[in-house]
C-alpha cells in the first residue's frame, strides 16, 4: 500500500487555503511529463472525490493523488516550506533520481 505523508505545516497550509476558498476536500496531486528532467508535480484542488485517486489524510488535512502518480509519489513527504520571500509546497520524494538544475522536474 502506498504511503505519503503530509508535514503538520503543509497541513495547516491545505486548511488556510481551503478555508479562504470556501470549498473544497483537500489537494489533488499528479504529474506531467516536463521540464528538462522528466516530470513535474501539478497541485490543484480536490472539490470532488474521483474513486481511483489514492487518498491520503494527515493532521486533518486531505491529499488526493492520481492513479498515475502514485506509484511515482509512493513515500514522499509534502511539507510547506518558506525560503526568503517564497513559499511553496516542497515534496521530498525518495523515488527522485534525478532534478533539473532550477527544480522544476524530476525523474524517477
């Protein structure tokens, strides 16, 4: 079974963003085929359940991974993360060979 886990401030991140949007289950995550690499994560809502993602729920926040990203996203931790004036969601993906120099994609 696949695992991901989901940092207390990523979490708290997911809720924030939710709350403010008024609706909505959580994060969806998938990949696409990009970049210089390989792959990139795309992050977009979850406003309806699709039985064939893989759901994940931690510190009372949901994320819904793709069929065809779980495999690829299997173990990863997704943390939210300030660096200087940015913030964003980071995933610390085990199953990442390699990434571009900019870290916009990866291969597995």
């Amino acid at each position: 079974m696949a695992t991901l886990n989901i940092t207390p401030a990523a979490a708290q991140q997911i809720r924030h963003v939710l709350d403010e949007r008024g609706q909505g289950l959580g994060l969806r995550v998938s990949v696409k085929p990009s970049g210089c690499s390989g792959y990139s994560y795309v992050l977009d809502f979850a406003d309806t359940i699709n039985v064939e993602e893989v759901h994940f729920e931690d510190h009372g926040a949901s994320v819904y991974v793709t069929p065809d990203a779980v495999e690829m996203l299997n173990g990863s931790e997704v943390d939210y993360v300030s660096e200087g004036l940015n913030r964003f969601f980071r995933f610390n993906n085990p199953n990442v060979k390699d990434e571009c120099g900019c870290g916009e994609s990866f291969t597995v």
